[in-house]
C-alpha cells in the first residue's frame, strides 16, 4: 500500500494488484471450507435419516403392543394392511388408519405418508416419492420355494419384478419369531430404491435377494445418497449406516451370503444348481 499522501494525510485506495491478490486468498479459503461444509451437511442429513428410521421402529413396536405382539412387514391387499399403517399410528397420524391401504386405490396412503416427515429421507432424490423406505418381508427361515425362484443373478436396474407372487412372504410377523437369529442383525427397515414407482407403494416391501441393492429388480436404495452406504433399521431398534458390500454382497456370491442381514437358510439349504 502507498504512503500517505502529503496533502491530505489520507490513504489512497487498493492497487489492483493488491485487490486481485485479496480475491485469491478468498477463493483459496472457498475452495478449502466448501468440501468440509458439504460433508458435515451430509453426515447432518445421514444421521437425520437414522433417527427416522428409530422413530419408525418406535412406532411399529408401539403397534406391537396394542396387537398381541404383531409387527406389520410387507403388504397384503386382502387384509388390507400395509406396513406403513403401523408406522403412520406411531408417528402422529391424526386420522383413521384402518381404510388407508387398498393396493388398488392408493390415493388416501400415498397422502397420509407424503404428511409425515419420518417418511422422508433427507437425501431422497425424488421428493414426490411418499415413502422412502422399504421394510423387509423376508420369511424366517427363506424357505426352499424362494431359494429355487429367486433371480439373484447380474446386477440390474428394474425395480418392478414380475413375479413377486411367486414368494412366500411374512405380512404379519411375531417378536418370538426372532428366536433362531439375533434381532440386531436383522435388517427391519431400509431406504428405498430411486426408481420404485411413486403411486404405488405396494412395492416397498422386499422379500427376494433379487430386491437388493445388487440385485435384478432392487427396491433397495443403490444410489449412494448417503456417504458410507445405506442405512437401516434393525429388530433390536437400532439404526446404522451399511456399506453396500456389507448390506448385499452381490451377484455371484452365494444367496445364504447375499441374504445374512434380512433371514437364515433352512437346515437342508442348497444354492440353486449346486
């Protein structure tokens, strides 16, 4: 910077110079906090997404309680019940929630659940999807019949299975039934796949390894919208963030291997072809 002027003992202005070397240092600064901003946000939304996921737990075992210890998994149009009607009579849902599921006429479920904030993941990249999450309907043991259908081969991008009947599935589940596995390595809850349609949430249930993040039809969430992998939400009631590779080893690892944290094969398991 000059020196005063002698005429008026003020300070001229900055020299250009001056200025653009201000403007680095600034942009320097930007480049360096920006990253370490952006990161603390999504560790912010990743654990939003997890206390979503325990407030879930929190409101299907609250169902329990009041229903002979039942846990709604999946979906089942002729009882018309659907897991998230557990969940929306925990986190306070206001109205009725006996008529909501009708797999047919989905309007009054797809707006009940699009008024509850728990249903919403942060980092969802699709903010008209009223249901970002998938519970798991896998049956314990996974029995013979869905080892011998289920299409667990290369990794695909098709959310929608065609032969999702042909599955034996667990629509109401029992807490004793936990007895042949530990509850905190049974995946109850996790987040949905970006491609699952957002007028149908019949499809947010998984019951097959070919509906994994790896597999050929996944309603799994593969995207990667959390840093770490994907989060889930355990029997036990506690919710953590998975690799991918942890949560589904892929195709062509063994389905007992691809299936650990949703089941256990039966005592006379064996790969299909093997």
């Amino acid at each position: 910077m000059r020196s005063p002027s002698p005429d008026t003992g003020r300070h001229p202005g900055f020299t250009l110079l001056e200025l653009l070397v201000v403007v680095a240092i600034i942009a320097l600064l930007t480049s360096i906090l920006l990253p370490a901003l952006q990161g603390a946000r999504d560790q912010s939304q990743q654990l939003l997404c997890n206390t979503n996921l325990k407030s879930m737990g929190e409101a299907s075992y609250f169902y329990a309680e009041a229903n002979h210890d039942y846990i709604i998994r999946g979906e089942a149009d002729r009882e018309r019940v659907h897991f998230a009607m557990s969940l929306l009579k925990g986190l306070t849902y206001d109205g009725s929630i006996y008529e909501l599921w009708n797999r047919w006429h989905q309007q009054d479920i797809i707006a009940a659940c699009r008024s509850i904030r728990q249903l919403q993941c942060p980092r969802f990249p699709d903010p008209e999807q009223p249901l970002d999450y998938v519970v798991s309907a896998f049956p314990l043991p996974y029995t013979q019949n869905n080892i011998d259908r289920d299409d667990f081969g290369p990794p695909g991008d098709d959310p929608h299975g065609e032969a999702q009947n042909q599955f034996d599935r667990v629509v109401f589940f029992r807490s004793t039934t936990l007895d042949r596995v530990n509850p905190g390595r049974v995946v109850y809850l996790t987040e949905a796949h970006a491609k699952i349609w957002t007028n149908n949430v019949g499809l947010h249930d998984i019951f097959a390894a070919s509906q994994l993040p790896f597999g050929v039809y996944p309603r799994t969430s593969n995207d990667r919208r959390h840093p770490g992998g994907i989060n889930a939400l355990f029997f036990d009631g506690h919710a953590e963030t998975m690799p991918f590779h942890q949560m589904d080893a892929g195709w062509p690892k063994p389905i007992g291997i691809r299936l650990q944290w949703f089941t256990v094969m039966p005592d006379d398991y064996e790969e299909p072809g093997g």
